[in-house]
C-alpha cells in the first residue's frame, strides 16, 4: 500500500512538473501596456489576464500545441498557434491593434458560422461591447443604442413598443442568441427591449431579406450575442449602479437601477450569473408636461437576469446552459388625454396638439408590459471528420406574455394580451474543405425545428386572436467559397415548411378608428393551413484590397405578415375562406467598405419588392385594420465615416440612412402611392466626436437628426373635413444631441454622467406624428435628462 501510495505521488510531481508555461508582455500599438488583457487557451480552459504592466505568466499548460487567444475590449482579437515542450517556459508578447469600430469583427449570425465582417457579402452592423458600454452610460434603452448605432434602422419611438422601428422599411426578427423573441403570428411589435445591454458581448445586425433564420425577418434581423462564461479566475464581477433623472421638471423624476455579474473557472466548468433591477419615475417633456403614459417608459419596473453554466467534456467538445428572464411592468399614475388635430385646407397646413397624461386610474387596470423567458442547452463538437467539420446543436424554449394598454375601441373596453410559446431543435454542421491551395470551401447545413404557439385575448378571458399552433421544419444549406485570398463568393438555400392548426373562434366587437362604430361578431371556423417556400441567396465580395473592399448580393425573405391581424379581422366564417398569403422579398444591393489607416468609409445602396406589405392599412369595408395586401418596392442607401486621429485622443464619424417606398394595386404598376410612416422612416443623420483630453478622462458629443417626411396629400372624410389617413400624416423633422462623459477613478472603477436632449428641445418622436391620425400613439419626447453611473470591475 505505501508502495502505491509513493508510486501515485511520484506520478502526480511528474505530471505537475512536466507542464509549461507561458509568459510575456501584452502592448498596444504605441507600446503602451494592455492592462486586463485576457490570454485564454480555450480547449484547456486556461486563461490569466495582463496586469498593470501588461504582463501575465499562465501556468498548468500540457504538452502539445495549443491556440492561444489574445483579447481585450477595443482591440483586435488575436489567436496563435503555439507549441509547448515539457517542462518548457515560452516567452511570448503580442501586440494588440486597436479596432475601428469593428471593421474586422467576428461576425456568427449571418451565415450561423464565423466569419469576418469584412468577407461577407452582405450589409452587417456590429455593436460590440466596448460601444455598447459606452452607450449604456447615457441610456438602458437598446432602442435608443440601436437608433444611433445601426444605419438604416429607424429612430426609436420614444416608448416601450418598437412599432414603426423598421429596418429598411421592412419587419425585422428580434433574437436573444438565435432565440426568436419577436411573436411573428401575431406581432406585438414589442421584441427589440428583450434583454438588459449589460448582458450583450455585442448587437448583430444583418440587413435585408434574409433566409438564414427564417419567418418574421424581411428587413433582416437582430442577434443579441449574450456574454459568455470565460472567466481566469474561480470568482470575478461586475457591479454597476446608477440614477436617473428629469432635469426638465424633477417633480417625482428620480430613477434608479443596479447590476451585478459575477463569473468564474472552476477546472471544467465555468459559469455566469447576472441579475438588474431598474426603476423608473415620473417623466415630462421639455415645457415640463407629463409624457402621454400609452407604451410609456415612465414609472416602470424592470427586472432581468442571466445565467449560463459551461461543461468542457474533453479538448473538442462541450456543453451549454444557459436561461435569461427580462420583465417590464408599467404601473402609472397618469391616465392618457389623446391628441387632438386639425387639417385647415387642401394644402394640408395643419395643427397637432400631442397627448399627455394627467393624474388619475382606470377601475380594473393591471400594468403594462412584457415578460421573457428564454431557455437553451447547446452541445458543441469540434474538429470531428478528420478535423474538417464543427458540429452544434441547441434545444430552446421561449415564452413570451405582452400586456397592451387599457383600450376602449373594445366593446365594454379592455386590455388585450399577447401570449406566445416556443420549442426549438436546431442540429448545425460546419464543413471546411480545401480542394486546393488557393481555395477554401465552408459549407454550412442543418435543421431548424420550430414549435409555436400564440394567441392574443383580453385579460377579462375574451379571445381576440385564436389559438395559432404552427409546426415547421426548414432544411439549409449556406456555401462560402474563397479563392486566393481575393474573392469570397457565398450562396444558399433554404426551405421552409409551415403547418398552422387554427381553432374554432368569435371575432370581437372592435371600434377601430374609437368613434363607437364597433365590428359585429363573426364565428369563424378553424382549420389547418399550410405554407411552403424555397428561398435563394448568393453574394460575391472582392477582399484583396482592403481600400476598397465592394460586395453585391441577392437575397429573399419569407415570412407571414402578421396573421393574427387578418384573423381577428375576419369577415369569413370559414378559414379556408380568408385570404391568407405568405410575404415573399427579394433584395438587391451594392456596397462596399475602404479602411485608409485611421479612415473607414462603408456605403451601400439597395433595391427591395415584396408581394405583400409588411404594414397595416384601414379597410373602410369592413371598418378595420389589417395587413397590406398590395405590392411594395423599397429603395434607400446608408453611409458611415469614421476617423481616429493618431493620437487616439479624438475620433469623429457620421451616418446617413434614406429609405423610400411606393405601393400600387396589383395589375397597376403606374399607380403609385407612397408607403406610410409605419413603413417608410424619415432619413436619419447621425454624428459623434470622442475626446479623450487626458488618459482617465473620455467623452463624447451625439448627434442624432431626422429630417423631414411630407410625402401625402388630405382628403375629404365623410363630414366634408380635410383629414389624413392613417400613417400618412407629414413628419417634422427634430435634432437631438446627448453628452456624456467616463472618468477612470483606478484600474477597476470609472465613473460616468450623461445628459441627454442637451439642448431641451421640444419634439415628437417620428411615430407620435405619422400616427396621428389614430389619436392615442401621439405624445412628445423626454426633455433634458440625465444619468449617473458607478462602475466597479473585481
């Protein structure tokens, strides 16, 4: 027995003293040392991270040859291969290049493989998490992130509901790590406030109609990439807290809200746990009157948390667990006043006075919002077929619960409710080939699964939108082909299969336009229905030069517009006798990006048509809304500047986006008529200047402008008055700037201040105009406001 014992000893000093280590200096490009930079091998689960002077020692490392991954926030990944002999200590330093707003980002969502941002042929923003931090300084609303960051996609609402936030004219698809968040059966339109933005490693956006993922995302789509559990040492966190308030009128206008992350290596796994509280108070625009309370941000509670727990198995394969939950609860003391306006003549001069709200309660009201519960287990399997091919797969579940406001175009009035349920089964396979030495091939297939459930009734137990259960499957398949480091051509397919049970149901009493004209009910039997269609996408991109580096691509969506609102809006009493369509787009565009040193220029221009609207209009035949069926074509372009000096103290940089539309019966393509606000957004500019005038000290001047849409003519309504229809009302154009300013306290704390609406400017957010017309979305924008940050690393 001591024999053994002794034996077991010398065999584990043996093991010990065999493994390496490695040490050395991480620099910026100015020789500067990168504090906190993090060097992590990923198939040992090692990692340590640079100390003040940029250097590390990382010990525990096997025999063999091992990529090592060099990180840090700013800068430009870096991965190398090293070898390690036993007993060896390897000097190695690395020099870090800062990164130009993500010109060569890790981009995973557009083709569910990684690739470089500057190899796909295809128009993608990346927010990462440095600019996601720094915007998290000034503002919790990923809307208002999103509006500044993201060309072409429209200006936020002002409120929590993204209606009218459309990306290039077209519905967007809403994802939390590939977890559809947006309820497309039934679009609440209220996906985009999903998860807190201290949670997100960085914002994915790709452009255009897209057949990678799937129904609801004609306009392309929205990834929330979560943060992962990598962490070097068994506990590490980040605490935040914050207050807010209104310096417009500060009656009641104080906030507040904190965060705290923790995560940790123990050996195999790793894990992550987060968790926010935000509360928020009185709100009032710049003339100090109380903001219309309808889809308001004002006195709500938000709650959110995330957790994630990682299982290395062995060197090649692991697995995932991860859920997050995000709620929001407005409970207001204010009950909206509409707005009211005018039209004076056929010129269409006119006068719009904005709803408000005004203190008092509606007998039987429970507050507004949105809860989200996203579940996931993720299996991943690398290097399998001889070293050729990377395996993934996740099951998810999603449940999703919008509670609407008070509204009394019900008959007896009433607050409705979106309930939506997901189930999801998604094999992933990854295939490199290399057919010669100038030639790559990446061949990217599986299986999308999809499972779900929706209705949208009223909290009294009346049902508005039936029960929808739909059941699909969709078979991919994406091709990149590289050819001697200069071409980069990239095509797919995809098929979806949709199959939809409807129940039996009774159409609602309903006053769409609230003039007391309510809808008779119909009862409509159910049915099953199914929707089919093969997709196609193909793009090519010249990367050798990275001065110019131009792409073109063609691409088609499939999605179903909104079926929920045909449903409820049913004259049939049959479901085999309502008009029932699937959204087909096909999108064209040209761009390209060029980097000069410190000088990135991106611009695009695109072409989009689609057989049906993605938008609602107002049928005088049946007294309702419900989803275009008229055939679209959209037309815009987007371009973005960006420039550091060589200092790195100063960086400046604009965007410009224009969207346009037109509609034309079918068979009458001469007949053209402009597309609506909910559609079409005004053109946005966007411009920013960072100073850093010492090394603790950064801050930043934005600018954020919509200019003018005035593209419809009155009519005269039943009374003989001039009026607008609905989403076509003028939009005024309105400038915005924000400040804000982070100071570093020590390595490991900062401090932050942002003032947003610098100036007090008193404007209606786009949506509150172009929805005019129905009277209850229209109210007025914050005033000056302000954020206090503290932020602690440990």
């Amino acid at each position: 027995m001591k024999l053994i014992t002794l034996f077991t000893c010398l065999l584990i000093s043996f093991s010990a003293f065999s493994q390496s280590v490695l040490e050395g200096t991480v620099t910026d490009n100015k020789n500067q040392p990168v504090y906190g930079a993090t060097i992590y091998i990923e198939n040992l689960q090692l990692g340590t991270t640079a100390d003040t002077n940029g250097n590390f020692r990382l010990t525990g490392i096997k025999e063999g040859s091992w990529k090592v991954t060099f990180r840090m926030l700013g800068f430009k990944s870096q991965t190398k291969t090293l070898t390690f002999k036993p007993n060896e200590v390897l000097h190695f330093s690395v020099v870090l290049q800062e990164e130009l707003n993500g010109l060569d980002e890790v981009v995973v969502s557009a083709s569910r493989n990684s690739e470089y941002l500057s190899e796909i042929p295809a128009s993608v923003t990346v927010v990462n998490e440095a600019k996601l931090q720094e915007l998290s300084n000034a503002t919790t609303n990923i809307s208002e992130i999103l509006e500044f960051t993201v060309p072409g996609l429209a200006v936020s609402t002002g409120t929590f509901s993204n209606w009218g936030q459309t990306l290039r004219g077209r519905s967007l698809l809403v994802m939390v790590d590939g977890i559809p968040q947006s309820t497309p059966l039934r679009n609440g339109q209220l996906g985009i406030k999903s998860i807190n933005p201290n949670d997100i490693s960085r914002v994915e956006v790709i452009k255009g109609a897209t057949s990678i993922f799937g129904n609801g995302g004609n306009g392309g789509f929205i990834n929330y990439i979560t943060k992962k559990p990598n962490a070097t040492k068994k506990i590490e966190g980040s605490t935040n807290v914050w207050g807010t308030g209104n310096l417009a009128k500060t009656k009641d206008a104080f906030g507040y809200g904190f965060y705290q992350s923790l995560k940790g290596n123990l050996d195999k796994f790793n894990y992550y746990i987060s968790g926010s509280y935000e509360k928020t108070a009185n709100k009032y625009d710049a003339d100090g009157a109380v903001i219309l309370p309808t889809y308001g941000l004002d006195n709500t509670q938000i709650y959110s948390t995330l957790a994630k727990i990682a299982y290395s198995i062995s060197d090649n394969q692991s697995i995932t667990l991860s859920g997050n939950l995000y709620k929001s609860e407005q409970d207001t003391p204010f009950i909206p006043v509409p707005a009211e306006f005018q039209v004076f003549n056929e010129e269409g001069d006119y006068e719009l006075t904005p709803g408000y709200g005004v203190e008092g309660s509606i007998d039987g009201q429970k507050p507004t919002g949105s809860t989200l519960i996203n579940g996931q287990l993720t299996y991943d399997l690398k290097d399998i077929f001889s070293g050729t091919t990377n395996f993934t797969t996740d099951v998810y579940y999603q449940n999703t619960e919008n509670i609407f406001f008070y509204s009394d175009k019900f008959e007896n009035g009433g607050q409705s409710v979106i309930n939506a349920e997901k189930f999801g089964f998604r094999p992933n396979f990854s295939t490199t080939l290399y057919p010669s030495n100038t030639t790559d091939v990446t061949l990217t297939y599986g299986l999308d699964i999809l499972k779900d459930k929706t209705n949208q009734g009223l909290l009294d137990g009346r049902l508005w939108v039936p029960n929808i259960k739909m059941l699909s499957w969709a078979p991919y398949l994406q091709t990149t082909f590289k050819f001697d480091e200069e071409w980069i051509l990239k095509a797919g397919l995809r098929y979806d299969d949709m199959n939809l049970d409807i129940d039996d149901y009774n159409t609602l009493p309903y006053s769409p336009l609230g003039d007391g004209n309510y809808n008779p009910s119909v009862a409509v039997e159910g049915g099953k229905i199914n929707f089919n269609n093969l997709a196609f996408n193909a793009g090519i991109r010249y990367i050798r030069h990275q001065e110019f580096i131009p792409y073109v691509s063609y691409s088609q969506g499939f999605s179903i517009a909104d079926l929920g609102s045909v449903l409820r809006s049913a004259t049939a009493d049959n479901i085999n006798d309502i008009q029932l369509e699937p959204a087909v787009t096909k999108n064209y565009e040209f761009g390209f990006m060029s980097k000069f040193n410190n000088f990135k220029l991106e611009a695009v221009g695109y072409y989009s048509t689609s057989n049906l609207g993605t938008g609602v209009t107002f049928d005088e035949n049946i007294n309702s809304f419900v989803p275009s069926k008229r055939p679209q074509n959209i037309y815009g372009g987007e371009v973005a500047i960006d420039y550091v000096f060589d200092n790195n103290k100063l960086q400046l940089g604009t965007s410009y986006s224009y969207v346009e539309g037109h509609t034309h019966n079918a068979g009458n393509e001469n007949n053209l008529v402009y597309l609506g606000g909910d559609v079409i957004a005004a053109p946005k500019l966007t411009a920013y200047v960072t100073w850093s005038p010492i090394k603790r000290l950064t801050t930043s001047l934005r600018m954020t402008n919509l200019g003018d849409r005035k593209r419809f003519d009155p009519y005269l309504d039943a009374n003989d008055n001039y009026t607008y229809r609905h989403t076509q009302f003028p939009v005024e154009g309105y400038t915005l700037l924000n400040w804000s300013a982070s100071y570093q306290i020590q390595a490991n704390m900062s401090v932050s201040l942002a003032i947003n609406n610098l100036l007090n400017e008193y404007y209606m957010p786009a949506r509150s105009q172009w929805a005019a017309p129905l009277r209850t979305f229209t109210g007025t924008g914050e005033g000056t406001n302000a954020k206090l940050s503290l932020q602690y690393n440990f």
